[in-house]
C-alpha cells in the first residue's frame, strides 16, 4: 500500500512538473524577502534558481495558485513557522548543491547604525 501511494504521488509530481515549470518562466526575476534584527533582507535570484533546474515544486509545495508561504506558515498549526521554512529549504539545499550557507551568503547583513 505505501509502495502504491509513492508511485502515485512520484507520477503526479512528473505530470506537473511541466506545468510548474511554464510558470516560473513567467515568474519574477526577484523575490525580496525582509530580514529581521541585523540580517536584512533576502533577495532570491527566481528565475536563476530556475535556470539552475531547481523544480518549482520544491518551494512551491502546494502549487503557485495557492498564493504566499505566509498564507500556511506561521498561521497553520503543521506547518513550520516562515522563517523556518525557508531556513530548512534554502539552507538545506544549499549545503546540498553549493549554495552559499551562510547568514551573510543570503541576507544583506545591515550595519549596525542602520537597525
């Protein structure tokens, strides 16, 4: 049963996967996200995480019509806090494949005049 239930959620991500695809051509170029205290913000590079292969599906878990991660995190009792996720995601898969790693890596550290 729990070899069938794999198979079918495997072949539902490889028929989507087109269609995820499709969108993030269409996506931003970048996505700003605001840091907090002396980690500023973020800018994810959309489309070069695109190019780079990265499945859309990877952090659009539910499907980009279901609109922002903090319509689910942080409001949803099963689903990680925001910053969380992102952490677990980002830095996850950036260990994996290269990615930077670190805080200053990702987020524009801010002087301390600037908080």
């Amino acid at each position: 049963m729990k070899g069938t239930a794999a198979f079918c959620f495997m072949l539902a991500l490889l028929l989507a996967w087109p269609l995820a695809g499709g969108a993030a051509q269409d996506g931003p170029e970048i996505v700003t996200f605001q840091g907090k205290g002396r980690l500023g913000t973020v800018d994810f590079t959309h489309r070069e995480h695109h190019e780079l292969g990265i499945a859309c599906l990877m952090c659009h878990h539910t499907g980009v019509e279901a609109g922002r991660c903090s319509g689910c995190h942080g409001v949803i009792d099963e689903a990680p806090r925001l910053q969380n996720a992102f952490h677990l995601l980002c830095t996850g898969c950036h260990k994996q494949k290269g990615g930077p790693a670190t805080c200053g890596g990702c987020h524009l550290l801010l002087q301390e005049e600037e908080q």
